[in-house]
C-alpha cells in the first residue's frame, strides 16, 4: 500500500460525520481526550512562546482549552471542518478568553505564510484526503521558528474490526491508517527540520463488538473512503462480524478489546531542535475507566 491509498478520504462524509456527532461527541471521547491530555503534556519542554496558536481538528475544543491555559498571552485559534463542532468549542470557551474559531478545511487554511509560532492537532490528520497537500499547509503556516506538535492514527488502529470485516469478505468497511514512517517521509517531503515521530498503542475494552461500532458512530468516526460499501448493513451480515469478532478476540473475562495505534509527531518550521518525548509501551484501559497515566 502507498501513502496515498492509505489517506483516501471523502471530505463530504467526514464533515457529515462530525456534524452528526459533534452533541454526543464528548459522552464517547474517552481516548481522543487521553491523547490529548499527552500530546499537551509533550509541550513543556518544547521552547516556544507562541504569539499565535492553531489547533487543527479542534473537535468541541477540549485541547483548545488546554492551550488557553498553557500560553496565556497567546492568540488561540480553532479550526475544524464541522461547524457543529466549533457551536460547540464556542459554547464551552471561557468567556473573558474566547479563541478565534474558524470553519476550514486543513488543505486549504485561511491564513498567510508564518502564521503561527505553534500549530497543534490532535487526531485529525487521519481524515486528510491528500496527507501531503496537508502537511504542505501545516509547513506553510508554521513560522520558521515555529514548533508543530500532532498525534494521528497508524495502520494498526482497529485491526481487530478489520479483521472481522475480513472474515466475513469485507475489508472496505474500516478505515485504513498512514504508516509513521510514511507520514515521516511526507513531512521531510513538505519541508519540516528534523522530524521526530514515535508512538504508542492503546487498548479499549468493551462488553460486545456491537459496542466498538456504536462508538465508532457516536465519534463520527465513519469510514471516509470513497470505495466504502453503500447502504444498510443487514442483521444477518452484523452478526457474522460480531462473531468473528468475538472468535478471535473474546478475552477471559468476555470482553472484547479495540487497538488503537497512535503515532505523535514533532518538527520545526524551518529551524530549531525539537524535543524527543520519552518512549512509552502498551496501555490497556477499560473505556469506562479511562485514568491518566503518571510517568
């Protein structure tokens, strides 16, 4: 597979999706909150001062907030596809430290060259329809001394659906994830200094495999590609991936687990020495009993 297949994306549908989504959104984001509780974390050693930030895919604004805390001085901005999540970023922002919410789409940002001195995004480079065109934007809007802070998913994000779907002759249904070293190879191509990546694997557990697609449709977390199937997924054809899901999954204790690979990104614009995050192994977590892990 190359890059290119591995981002193939239906902007329409993601925006629908999140849309959709945006009221329930924060009842099911047990992990995208997680993960952006660590990528906030891996700023503090991070030297910059930024003037200016943009939080790319901010969703309904929970890692917003965190940078309205962290850079006090600084002008924040929102930007996400959905205009039903920035109803809800500008609904839950304090209201003496409002950030700028703008309606975008990440390959084509309305913002001059060297606009922001740090440009954060939280989970959302995996719906990019053109990674590279992406990232280009990203570069183009990171002032030279500016810092680029990103978690997105890896390819072996969901393998235990995949697998199902593959079971029952339907590997279309789930959506596939960029290579770390491919997104790496993307980001040297669109002009960042000395990108690091690494990352690191969670486990969310559920009481059925019905559970994982429920959430999965609560996040707006559809599949985006434009290959999907169309149309009404039968009982029938739900039961046979629920089966094979359990088959090849069921753990000790009956419940069903859900890998999600989480890949996090760091570069300059175009100078500086980025700060490498320490290493971290496999995390295992119950969705209902999601805790901060302490290093």
């Amino acid at each position: 597979m190359n890059p290119g297949d591995a981002q193939s994306i239906d902007r329409r549908c993601v925006r629908r999706s999140f849309d959709a989504s945006a009221e329930r959104y924060d009842e099911v984001a047990v992990l995208q909150r997680e993960v952006a509780d660590r990528l906030l974390e891996r700023l503090e050693p991070v030297r910059v001062h930024p003037r200016r930030v943009l939080d790319l895919g901010a969703g309904t604004g929970y890692a917003t907030r965190g940078l309205l805390r962290r850079y006090r001085k600084a002008e924040v901005h929102a930007v996400d596809l959905a205009p039903a999540m920035l109803q809800r970023v500008r609904r839950r922002a304090p209201w003496l430290r409002r950030p700028r919410c703008v309606c975008a789409d990440l390959h084509a940002l309305p913002y001059p060259d060297d606009s922001f001195e740090l440009v954060f995004s939280n989970l959302a480079l995996q719906w990019a329809e053109d990674l590279p065109t992406a990232l280009r934007e990203l570069q183009r809007v990171t002032a030279p001394e500016g810092a680029v802070m990103f978690a997105t998913f890896g390819p072996e994000t969901l393998h235990e659906l995949r697998g199902a779907w593959a079971e029952v002759g339907d590997q279309a249904r789930v959506h596939r994830f960029a290579d770390k070293h491919d997104v790496g190879d993307r980001m040297l191509e669109a002009g960042f200094v000395d990108p690091v990546l690494d990352g690191e694997s969670f486990t969310l557990t559920y009481a059925q495999p019905r559970e994982v697609m429920r959430d999965l449709k609560a996040l707006g977390a559809s599949n985006a590609d434009p290959g999907r199937p169309r149309g009404l997924l039968s009982p029938h054809r739900l039961a046979r991936v629920e089966a094979a899901y359990r088959l090849a999954w069921r753990q000790p204790d009956g419940r069903v687990p859900a890998t999600y690979e989480v890949v996090y990104g760091h570069a300059w614009g175009m100078g500086g020495t980025p700060q490498r995050a320490d290493d971290t192994g496999e995390v295992r977590l119950d969705v209902h009993g999601i805790r901060r892990r302490r290093r």
